[in-house]
C-alpha cells in the first residue's frame, strides 16, 4: 500500500471511500469523500484498491472522485440479491473468501469496484451471511430466523419507543387526548415504580430522552394529566403487587355462600349462647366485626366472661378458592383513604360479620371468674351466638362507670392488666394518632389514648381469649402459630409510665416477636404463650389458628406442624407487605396534612442525638423525624420547638428547623 491508494472503512454502520495522503508506522492520513482528513490504523481497513489516485491533485477533485468512485460501488452493490446467493451456497456451509465471492458475483475481469460490492453488500444485509475480515460465512437456516425475530422484535420496540415519546410530549404540551397505549403505561410505570431495577429501564429512558425529559418524577404528573393515576395514587399497592380487586371466581363462590351455606343452628356440639347479651365496640367506621364480648352475672357472686369470635372456618374450607385467595393476600389493609379485605365483602362486612341481631356461628372462650374477677377455669367451645348491641368505642366510654356490663368490664380488666404487669409485661402506652380521609379529601387527624377505658377494655379482653386459646392447644399438644418474645434488653419502669420519652425508650429496648408452632413465653404481654385468633376475618394467621382448634373441637382435621411451617413461610411476604402498605399510605397522608402546615410550630421531643442531627418525636402527630441540629446543644429527652419548614408526601420530604 503506497499513498494514493483508495481505500475504504466502516465508521458507524457506513462504508466510507478515502485516499491514502500519508502512511507512517502503520498509520494512515486518510481524506474521504465527506471532504474529511482523518487518522487510521491500517487494522481498521475493509479493503484497498490496487488502482490510485495522484495525492498531488488538488483536494476538491480527489473529493469529486471519490463520490464518483463511492456512487459507483454502491450502485454495483444494489445489483446483488444476498439471499439468492445464501441460497446457493448454504447448505456446504462453508466459509468463502472475498476474492471468491466477487468471482460468483460479477462476470470478469472482475475490479476493485466489484470486490468493493461484495462488502458493501454484504455488510448492509447481515441476516444471510457472518461478515468476517475478508471472510463470509453462511448462517445456519435457525440463526437466520432467530435474527429475523429480533429484528421484528427491534423495529416493534422503537416504534412503540416513537410512540411513547410522541404520546408522552403531546400530553406535556396539552396537544393530545389520545389514549395511551397500554405498553407504554406499564413501561412508564414501572420504570417510575422500579426505576433501574425495571426489566424494560432502558426503553422508558428512550422514551423520556426523545422528550427531553431528565427527571423520572415527570413521569407522575403526565399519568396524572392523563388520567391514568390520581394524584393521590397509592403507588406502594403497584410496588407491592399488592391486589385490589378479587378475582369473578373468588367473588362468585361468596355469593354461593351467601345463599346456600350449612345450618349450624342444628349442631350438637355448639354451645346455644343466643340468648346470651353480646357487645361489641369497635371503631366508628367499622363494617367487619370479628370478636364480641359478653358477662353474666352468677349466682355465687362470680361472673361468667365470654369472648367470642366469629367461626370463618364454618364458612371457608381448607384449600377452597377463598381460602387460597385470602392466603395470598394474609391480611386486610386499613388505610387512611381505603380498606382492602381479606375476604371479599359481602363475607368480612355481613355473612362471617358479627352483625346486630344476626345469628352467627361461634368460637367461644367462656371464663369463670370469682367476685374478685380472679380466673377459676374456662372453656373453649364452638357456640350459636347473636350480638344484641354494636357500640363504638367513644359509647362505651360514656356508659363506663354508669351501665353494666361495660363498667364491670372495665373492672375485670383493669385486674387483668395488673396481674399480666405482676407476671412481666411491659406495658408501652404510647397514644396513637388517627388519620382518615373524607369523601370531599379532607384529611381528619385525632389523637386516640390507646389508655382509655374501652380501648383498653377490649385490648384485654383480646390478649386473654388469644392467651387462653394459646393455652387450649397447648394442653391438647396441638401445634397452632405462637407469638413468643423474649425478655427485654432492659427495663427502664415497673407498671404504667406515662413519659412519653420514656415509652419511647422502652420501646426500643424490646427484642423482636418470634413466630413458630411451639408455645413459648410471651413477655412483652406477661403472658405463658400467646397466639392470635381472635381476628380471623381479617388476618389469615388467625384463621389457621382456629381451625386449629376447630380441630380439637372435631370440626375438621388439623394442620399438622408442617403444613403450618410451610403456610407461615408462604404469608411472610404478603404479610411484610401489608404492613409496609399500611405503614406507608399513613405516613403519606401525614405528610400531606404536614404540607398545608407549613410555618406552624410543633413540640418535639429529642429521642437521640448525633454529631449533625437529632432524632425527634413531634408530639402531637406521633412522627419520628431528623433535625438537623444546627449548632444546638440538645439531648435525649429534651423539648424542642420545631417549625415545619416544608413538606412533601409523593416525594416523602419533611424538612424542620429549631432556633
């Protein structure tokens, strides 16, 4: 190769035509037909012509030239059908070099322009041929189809890309009503959602690059404007995959069971407890009742104390549609703005709901006390029982200290509660703020003292029918789900402490629930074992409890240990995820309430502090927050006036300064 000589290389997917104006140690100065002086490494060649130009000549005619030359090849290389030649040449499947291929190609003499052809055509049309260093080899007839497949796959994808850039500028700028193309949604979403872990990241940043769009944040206001998402969405339900709606088959075979369901009002076995007064006291907007309470008074002065919760398992078998419906989920969802069920409505609202005046099947915890309220003995039982009166929790309140049986109840435990301090509980009385969401979107905030006397009544009355159920299947070594926990690290208060910091310390000493299927001490409530029961309509733990004592009562078979492992192994993810939801969606609308704040001044109190902030508690809405300190000489358990600053729910920001 001397200077002169005509050359060619690829420079992005392009065959470019150049002359040789200086070569040096393997390095070329190249001037192309686009009137360019480039530097080349001679590795980087695709061929070299035998014939020349004279380098002396003046640029623009070496220019001119080289177009002609370069028009002329492409036109040559128009004239060959790659896949006519495939065919011819496939099945030996042997490699063929370019000499050779320009030979079958072109009738002689055969030029520089031919053999320029044959790697011009050759390289614009991979699907037939591996275009190798002057080396063609035939593709397998599979390869060829696979590569036909990814090339419809690559023409699909960016006109979906065209189109979602295009949807998603109109909708920017107010010039389109279009509806979106389902695709594009999911893809926007789930970038928005997931962002880099998004299996389709790439096409969603293709799509904001054409738009000019730099923040995936834009994202949300455009599924907004096009109404797509509300601009209160609960995104955390998508993130979650957390579903919202039940499935035709699932809501078919509650309207079955709603009209045609056993008539358990004929069972020998049940205890007839209907005339028995129940109660029950709830919140006020409840519509799921699960649990009731009742007390008569006895003869010798003594009291018979009944719990008594809703049987589901008359309703829902083992394994049917419903059951595995409600383990995937393995929980309600409460919400300051919704509420997702575990069992479709028309059962968790009426029929497996201990409504006013309806007969209800029953599992029943029925506990002989003394005039002192001390236990004597008790018994579970499957029971026919009727609640007589629904009450909330402020009505149970005014009738406290007024009407039995709430007054009475209230005595009984108050005992209670001293006898499980007196074994070891740590009783955390932190009060716990309430969030709703009216229909106008208003939000409501109030602050509930989970020590007042109703609340507190019922938290009794549920920890000793769930303590006393734990205990029932343990004596009848069945296996059920226990809650156990161990000691704390540290007691920092005996009985009821009313500091919030010092709660909030407490709190943090306490070690981790354990879940298993063994009975084991409960200390956090002071009690010998613990399982949870008495909720079985809204979570699934409870559930499978009571048809564990279902079980023992001769209802059905029980699960055996096992089959519990593997099911709570099952619900651990589901169940994480329904608390991080719930935890999520009120701090959300927390924040949101937080955001109309903004300038109002709030008491904190200082749970920790660090070399650049504080870890404070705002008192009246119960929020742990940083502070960033500022310069200020804070410690644990100190007052601080903070002021919000501002605030941000969809982007979870809250941003507080102390002076």
């Amino acid at each position: 190769m001397d200077t002169g000589n005509i050359v060619e290389y690829i420079d992005q997917q392009r065959v470019v035509c150049a002359v040789v104006m200086q070569l040096k140690n393997l390095r070329l100065k190249l001037l192309t037909e686009n009137n360019r002086e480039v530097n080349l490494a001679t590795g980087r060649l695709a061929h070299i012509s035998r014939e020349g130009l004279n380098p002396s000549a003046s640029r623009e005619s070496l220019v001119r030239e080289l177009k002609l030359i370069s028009q002329k090849r492409r036109n040559l290389a128009q004239t060959l059908d790659v896949e006519e030649l495939w065919e011819l040449l496939h099945e030996d499947g042997e490699a063929i070099d370019i000499p050779t291929m320009t030979a079958l190609c072109f009738d002689p003499p055969v030029t520089p322009d031919h053999e320029s052809a044959v790697i011009r055509a050759f390289f614009s049309d991979k699907l037939y041929f591996k275009f190798g260093k002057d080396i063609l080899t035939p593709n397998t007839p599979e390869h060829i189809e696979l590569k036909r497949r990814q090339i419809r796959e690559a023409e699909a994808k960016k006109r979906l890309i065209d189109k979602g850039s295009a949807w998603f500028k109109g909708m920017d700028q107010g010039k389109t009503t279009d509806p979106p193309d389902p695709e594009i949604i999911k893809i926007l979403t789930d970038y928005y959602i997931h962002e880099k872990e998004s299996k389709t990241a790439n096409d969603a940043k293709a799509i904001l690059s054409r738009t000019g769009t730099e923040s995936p944040h834009q994202i949300f206001n455009i599924m907004v404007k096009a109404g797509i998402w509300n601009k209160d969405e609960n995104l955390d339900l998508i993130r979650l995959d957390i579903p919202t709606k039940f499935p035709s088959s699932v809501m078919e075979k509650a309207d079955g069971l709603i009209t045609a369901h056993g008539d358990f009002t004929q069972d020998p076995l049940r205890k007839d407890l209907r005339d028995v007064p129940l109660i029950t006291i709830d919140g006020q907007s409840t519509l799921d009742y699960d649990d009731a309470i009742s007390l008569q008074k006895k003869e010798d002065g003594g009291y018979l104390l009944g719990i008594h919760i809703i049987d589901v398992g008359f309703y829902i078998k083992n394994d049917d549609i419903i059951d595995k419906d409600a383990r995937d989920r393995a929980s309600s969802i409460y919400m300051p703005d919704d509420k997702i069920p575990m069992l479709p409505p028309n059962l968790s609202e009426d029929l497996c709901s201990l409504r006013e005046g309806e007969l209800r099947p029953g599992i029943s915890t029925l506990v002989n006390l003394n005039r002192f309220f001390e236990i004597i003995d008790y018994e579970v039982t499957a029971s026919i029982i009727k609640v007589h009166h629904q009450m909330t929790y402020t009505e149970a309140n005014m009738l406290n200290g007024e009407d039995d049986p709430v007054t009475t109840l209230h005595k009984i435990a108050t005992v209670l509660r001293e006898k499980r301090i007196k074994a070891g509980a740590v009783q955390i009385t932190l009060p716990e703020v309430n969030i709703w969401v009216e229909e106008n979107g208003e939000i409501g905030i109030s602050r509930i003292d989970r020590e007042n006397p109703s609340r507190m009544l019922v938290s009794e009355m549920m920890i000793l029918a769930n303590s006393l159920m734990a205990e029932f299947l343990a004596s009848h070594e069945v296996p059920a789900v226990f809650r156990s926990q161990p000691e704390p690290k540290q007691r920092l208060f005996q009985g009821v402490e009313t500091s919030l910091f010092m709660n909030c310390m407490q709190r943090k000493q306490l070690n981790r629930a354990a879940t298993g299927t063994k009975p084991a001490p409960h200390s956090g409530l002071g009690v010998k074992a613990y399982s949870t029961a008495t909720s079985p309509i809204r979570r699934y733990v409870d559930l499978i409890t009571q048809r564990q004592i279902r079980g023992i009562l001769g209802y059905e078979k029980p699960y055996t240990r096992d089959e519990l492992e593997s099911i709570l192994q099952r619900i651990d993810i589901p169940m994480s995820n329904t608390g991080r939801a719930q935890f999520q969606r009120r701090r959300y609308w927390l924040l949101k309430y937080l955001e109309g704040m903004k300038g109002s001044a709030q008491e904190a109190v200082v749970l920790d502090s660090r070399r650049d902030f504080f870890t404070i508690l705002i008192k009246e809405f119960m929020l742990e927050w940083r502070l960033p300190s500022g310069g200020m000489k804070l410690k644990p358990g100190d007052l601080v006036q903070v002021t919000i600053q501002h605030a941000d729910a969809r982007r979870d920001q809250l941003s507080l300064f102390s002076y």
